[in-house]
C-alpha cells in the first residue's frame, strides 16, 4: 500500500529551527517533495530529493533515506512568515506516468 | 505567482448536480494533473491529462471525468454532486512530469467547492 505520515501540529519560536519529520510507504518511489501551504493558498515548492542525503536551499533543507523511507525538513532562523503547513509528497510510479501522493501535512506555528 | 489559473475562485451547488472547474497551465507545459483537497488534508490525487489523453487516474469514481484542450488548458468535470466533494480542487502543471524532466508541479490558487 502507499502511507505517508507526518505529524499534524509543531510549535517553534521565531528565530529557533524546526524539523518536520515524514515517512513513506511506496511500491513506484521515484522521487519526494516538499510544499509549503499557507491558508486558502495553493501549494508552493520548497524541495526535491530522489537519492539519499541532505539537499539545502537557503534556510530551508530536506533530507531522503530511501532504505529507511524517511525524510525530514529542516527549517532555520524561523520567521514568523513561515507559519504554515508543509506537506511531505512521494513521487509514485502509475501506470505509465507518475503522480504525487501527499501526506496530510504538518501545521507549523511559529511564536515570537 | 505561478502562472497556473484557475476558475472560479469559489462556487456553491447542491447535492445531485454537475460542476465544470477550468484550470490554464503555465506556459509551455504540456501535462496538468488535478487534485482534491478536504479542509485539513494533504492533496488527493484525481488523474492527470499529457497531450489532451488521460495518463494515470487515482482513487476516484467514474463521475470525476476531465478534458485537456489542444493549448494545454483543462477542465474538470463531476456529476452528481454529493456532500463530501465539497473541497478545493487544485490544478497542477509541468513540464512531461516525472520522464524525462519536469521535476516540479507548479499549482494554481485552486476552486474552493461547496455542495449544500
């Protein structure tokens, strides 16, 4: 079966970094993203990794384990703005395409 | 902005009658894929349209059907409304996703659906 789980709600205080944790379950994986969302908005790109270790971008970072189907994402220098939800997403093999299965991502509140 | 649209913004149908949502891609790609969002809830994947044909389908019932016009443009269909659809639909576009390129789905606002 395909399974993505990440925890619902994380509290941070500005400044602080934050690692949102995600892990898998997939039979096609082919690659993992990560999405910002802030309320009533539509998702925006933060990351993708599809081979093992630490990809940084900024003050953002994401990590894949493949063999442990496990990935996080590390947030620094937390700003305020960066309250939102961040969604893990598995890159799927479907038939011949593929298609993002999501988790029900994690709602970051970030304190002053 | 990712120069995904979508229309409308909001709308509001009752239980047993049909919706069109409408979605234009950023320009130059050429596959959009469409997803439902319950409040709360990470995307669902419906299916995804390459080249105006149908190019993968996720868990969902045959009254959720779709069209991809000759400029990449889509619509999304559902017949027979039932409560539970109510969601924000998302549209999603990019470039052959997942072959040879177009590592990123670039989303659009999405049409927020309540059915009454």
């Amino acid at each position: 079966g395909q399974n993505i789980d990440q925890p619902t709600e994380m509290t941070a205080t500005e400044g602080a970094i934050v690692q949102i944790n995600c892990t898998y379950q997939t039979s096609g994986f082919n690659g993992l993203f990560w999405y910002q969302q802030h309320a009533g908005e539509a998702p925006t790109f933060l990351s993708y990794n599809v081979l093992d270790g630490l990809e940084e971008k900024g003050r953002f970072s994401s990590f894949l384990s493949r063999s442990k189907g496990y990935s996080y994402l590390l947030l620094k220098e937390l700003q305020m703005k960066d309250s939102a939800s961040y969604l893990c997403a598995v890159r799927d093999r479907l038939d011949s395409s593929y298609k993002l299965i999501f988790g029900s991502g994690t709602r970051l509140l970030v304190r002053p | 902005e990712t120069g995904v649209t979508q229309s409308p913004t909001h709308l509001i149908k009752t239980r047993g009658q049909q919706v069109t949502l409408r979605c234009s891609s950023q320009s130059g790609h050429n596959t959009v894929s469409w997803y439902q969002q319950a409040l709360g809830q990470g995307p669902q994947f419906i299916f995804q349209y390459y080249r105006e044909e149908e190019n993968g389908r996720g868990n969902f019932p045959p009254r959720f059907s779709g069209l991809q016009f000759p400029n990449y443009s889509s619509e999304l269909n559902v017949n027979a409304l039932e409560l539970d659809d109510s969601a924000l639909y998302l549209c999603a576009s990019s470039l052959v996703f997942g072959t040879s390129g177009g590592n990123e789905q670039y989303f659009g606002p999405g049409t927020r659906l309540t059915v009454t």
